[in-house]
C-alpha cells in the first residue's frame, strides 16, 4: 500500500517538525540564558537577592512564552508559504 502525501506535503512536513524541534530545543535555553543574565545584572543594583530573583525569573518566563508563540506561529504560518 503506498503513502498517498505527495513530495511537497512531506517536505512541508519535514520544515513543520524541524521548527518545532529548534523551539522546543531553543526556548528553554533562551529562558535559562535571559535569567542568568538578568540576575548577574540586577545583583549589581540590589542589595536583597528576592527582587533579583524575582525579576530574573520574569525575565526567563517572558523569554521562553515569548520563543514559544513565535515558533509555534512560524510552525503553524510556514506551510502555506511554502505550498
């Protein structure tokens, strides 16, 4: 029995999943790189290490919902661009 997708459909299909590999990869790593580096900045202007922390790990969600919605839209925009 063979596949009835044609060579377009598993190409799109192809970039659809390399997408969603890259941002599952790269939105933690982005989160854990935008907390180190607010904390290491804002240490410098806080004597209590709660604010810092605090603000480190706004910064870390924001950084991680903000690559999250943005490949989840180049996954979901990507196909009918390249069809």
């Amino acid at each position: 029995m063979r596949c009835c997708r044609t060579p377009g459909t598993l190409q799109v299909t192809t970039v659809v999943v390399s997408i969603m590999i890259v941002w599952i990869i790269f939105s933690p790593i982005a989160a854990l790189m935008a907390y180190l580096i607010t904390y290491a900045e804002y240490s410098h202007h806080y004597p209590d290490r709660g604010p810092v922390i605090r603000e480190a790990v706004r910064a870390a969600i924001v950084t991680f919902l903000f690559f999250l919605v943005l490949g989840i839209a180049v996954s979901f925009i990507l196909p009918g661009i390249l069809k």
